[in-house]
C-alpha cells in the first residue's frame, strides 16, 4: 500500500518544475501528508559543517552523508544515491553510482579485529592472506598508508578475475576508531572505470568527518534531556494557548527555484487549534454515537491541505484531525487523502493511537494504513519511548517552544511517516541574530536528513518556511489566497471547502 505519509514534502510532491532530477514514482497520498507535514517542522537540527570548497566543483553533493550511529560524515559523489542498513547497534552504509548502469560501488561499515596486534596495515594483510589461502588470483594496483579523517590507516586497490572470468577492481580504505575497531569502506569498479572513479571517490573520502561515539551518545542524551525538560513543562494551561484562529499557509516554487522564471503554486493548507471532545477526530460521526471514552476533552488540531499538478491534472484533498489529552496520557488522529485525477478518483486513510494501561503508563503506538474500501490494511505498533513528541503538538511548535537568550538543541522521539516507523528528531532552536525578535528552527526527523528551516515572529506564530527542494511556505489570508489562485487561472473551490 502506497505510504499515507511523507515528512518531508519537498521529495514527494507532483511534478512542479525544479532544479535537479525529478524522482519518478512518486504516491499521490504521500504527496499530501508530505505538505501536511512540512507545516509540522520534523526533527533534530545539527550543526551545519561552513565549508571552505565548493563540494560541486570537486564532483560531490552539496549536502553531506551524516551517520550518527557511526559518527561519520562525508561529501558523496555527485548522482550517487546511499541506502543505511541497522542490524541491531551495527550501521552499514552502501553507496551506488546513480548511472542508469553504475559504475562504482560502496560499502561502508565498523569491523572488530581480531588479530592480536590490530593494524590497518595489519588487517590489510589478513585480508591479502586469506585470498592467497583460498586461491584467489589478484594484481595489487596500490597498497599504501592514507591518512582521512585525521586517521592514519591503508588505502589498498587490487584487481581481481571473478569465478566467471570478469575482471574487478577492489579497494580498501581501514581506518581506526577504536581499541580494536576499523572503518572499512570497501569499493568495488571496473578496470576500465577505474581511473575516472579513483579520483571521485577518493575527493569524497578526503571529506570524511570521524566521531567519538562516546561524545555522540553524550551529545544525544544532553538532546533528549533537553526534549524531555520541555515536553515536561507543557502543562495544560501551555497547551490552551494554541487555541484560537487558524491559519492558511500558501505554498509555492519561488521564481528563483522555477524553471518557467515565475512563482509556482503547488498547494495550500489550513491549521487550526480548538478544545474537542476525543471523538472528534472522525467528523462524520456524531456525538450521540460516541462511547464513554470519546466525550474526553482534549487538544484537537484540525488540518485541511489541498495540493494542485496541473500538468497532470490532478488534485489531492485531505482532512487530519490529532487529539491529545490535556494529561499527555494518550493521543488518537485520523487522516483522508482523496486524490483525483481526470474522471478518476481513490482514496486512502490512516488512524494512529497511543494510549497508556494498567501496568503500562507509556502504552503503545498503533498505526493502521487503509484504503477506502477496506481492501487493504496495514498495521504496526511499538512501545512509546520515554521522550515521545506527540502528533498534535508538532504544528505548534513555534509557540511552545521557550525564548531566551540562547537557543537549545532539543531531540525526541516521534512517529515518522516517511519510514512508518518511530524515529529521534533533532530541533535547534535559536534566536535571530538582529533586533527582530524573530527565531529560527531548524528541524531534521533524523541526523542524516536535509534540514528544514522555519522563521517564527516573536508571538511564535511562522512568517516563512524553506524546504530542501526550495519550495517555501508562508502565511496568508484565504481572500488573498483566492485572488492570486483567480489570477493564475487556478480553481479556488478546494480551498473553499
């Protein structure tokens, strides 16, 4: 079943022209909870690494590869795409040329020696060995010490004749980070591709940032203390002062970003904050059919988004509704996506709970995909983590969180629609450096994510909202949104509704 959402809206929405490759393929449903959520900013700001290079020039993205887990950091090369694996605390990285026929692999990934007197050098030569041992055939290409990373370790390429009598390029990059651990990058090319690969690849290892994973786990726990003294303090009083009018968000392509040199509209949506009884997070049901439990009153935020592709003619129409006790003890949403294409239309839903029992003050999180119908169902579940951002309370982040003089990085856990699984955000929070009064959050639902970057007056209320893609949210009235829709040539009804 095609995912419901999307927390970063800039990579699945319609086929608006902008700069770089279009990514094909793209689920209707996912384009709109994407535009839901890129009005809900999603998690952990990291520090942005000022570079003194332009990583385009070398042949390297201009964003880096961020691995927390095993505190590493690099510029990849340009086209390439990178897929993370977990097994168990074990992270593996794996980087593909993006060539239609890549011509360069690589793997990333911590290994334990052991050898009694651990060495890349050393390591280099078991590896070497063991090939001998096996009756492996190969011709060393190079076999030299290499310095990345601040770290002295080897820096080994061989060719090699597979069983099936294709000839393969191999290298090894072994550095230290521990005792009795190495960082192993294994690269694998063709003799033909080698020389224009070498070069690339090792441009993007001179790149490579190491971390202590003692400081990480430190730096990650100062985070989610930080999380917790906040969501801590949000009382129910704290929670009342969301409420009130709500807000129309225009969202657009600047012309800048444009290939057509004008303002693109992509879409719009409405938030809005009221006190509600639990059961109102299914509208169409009335309260002489709730049950005990639905007459709760709680936080309810309302969220109604529209998207528009008119190339393709299609739309894509959804209502969210996210309840929250007063108490925090436990939550409920419900989300419907209605996309029309032409004549053609289909729909999709999602209900999330979190609720705490008997012996179990966390509870669980359920979360059921569906098509209309009822032809499809998926649904997962997990224990809530201790330091959990609850759904409502991410659209109004802008107003609860604390002014001061300084600003605060601040990470918690939250459910993460682009995965459909529960993740650590990260949130830096920080203080404009003018006489505006203005912040700034800069949002990643994980560390290696593109960053969000969101303007808040000094009410706390978003003045502008930029997005990986440059695509950009602000503010406006509905009257204005209607007239510059008419202008345009754009139909107004959706919004209307």
């Amino acid at each position: 079943m095609r995912r419901l959402h999307s927390e970063i809206f800039a990579r699945q929405r319609p086929s608006t022209p902008a700069p770089g490759p279009r990514v094909a393929g793209r689920a209707a449903a996912a384009l709109l909870l994407g535009l839901l959520a890129f009005l809900a900013p999603t998690a952990a700001g990291q520090d942005g690494r000022q570079t003194t290079f332009d990583p385009h020039a070398m042949g390297l993205e201009a964003r880096p590869l961020i691995v927390e887990s095993l505190g590493l950091e690099m510029y990849y090369p340009l086209g390439a795409t990178f897929q993370i694996q977990r097994t168990g605390r074990q992270a593996v990285v794996t980087l593909l040329d993006g060539a239609q026929i890549p011509a360069w692999s690589m793997r990333i990934q911590p290994m334990i020696s052991t050898l009694d007197e651990p060495t890349a050098t050393a390591q280099v030569d078991q590896l070497l060995s063991t090939w001998r041992a096996a009756g492996r055939e190969y011709s060393i290409i190079s076999n030299e010490p290499a310095v990345y990373a601040g770290r002295a370790g080897r820096l080994c390429y061989l060719r090699q004749t597979t069983g099936s009598g294709e000839a393969v390029v191999i290298g090894w990059l072994i550095l230290p980070i521990g005792e009795r651990e190495f960082l192993v990058c294994s690269l694998q090319t063709l003799p033909k591709e080698f020389p224009r690969v070498r070069p690339i690849i090792e441009a993007s290892l001179a790149t490579l940032r190491l971390r202590d994973v003692t400081e990480i786990v430190d730096e990650r726990k100062a985070r989610l203390d930080a999380g917790k003294a906040f969501l801590d303090g949000l009382t129910a009083e704290r929670l009342r002062s969301l409420i009130g009018p709500g807000q129309w968000y225009r969202y657009y392509l600047p012309a800048a970003a444009a290939e057509s040199g004008q303002d693109v509209e992509l879409g719009c949506m409405y938030v809005e904050y009221i006190e509600a009884k639990r059961g109102a997070i299914n509208p169409d049901r009335s309260e002489d059919r709730y049950d005990a439990d639905d007459h709760e009153l709680g936080l309810l935020a309302r969220v109604r988004g529209h998207i528009i592709d008119s190339e393709t003619d299609t739309t894509i129409d959804s209502r969210a509704f996210y309840w929250l006790a007063w108490d925090h003890s436990q939550e409920r949403w419900s989300i419907q996506v209605t996309t029309r294409r032409g004549s053609r239309e289909s729909s999709e839903a999602q209900t999330g709970v979190r609720m705490a029992s008997t012996g179990d003050p966390r509870g669980r999180i359920v979360v059921i995909d569906s098509s209309a119908s009822g032809a499809t169902r998926d649904e997962k579940n997990w224990e809530t983590p201790g330091v959990y951002l609850s759904q409502a309370l991410r659209w109004g982040l802008g107003r609860l969180l604390p002014r001061g003089d300084e600003g605060r990085v601040l990470s918690y856990y939250f459910y993460d629609g682009t995965s459909a699984s529960i993740a650590l955000r990260i949130d830096r929070w920080q203080p404009v450096a003018d006489a505006s009064g203005n912040w700034i959050l800069t949002s990643q639902p994980k560390s290696d994510a593109a960053k969000i970057i969101s303007v808040y007056n000094r009410a706390g209320e978003l003045i502008r909202r930029n997005l990986p893609d440059a695509s950009v949210s602000e503010p406006i009235t509905l009257e204005a949104l209607n007239r510059l829709w008419r202008s345009k040539g754009l139909k107004t009804e959706a919004p209307n509704r």
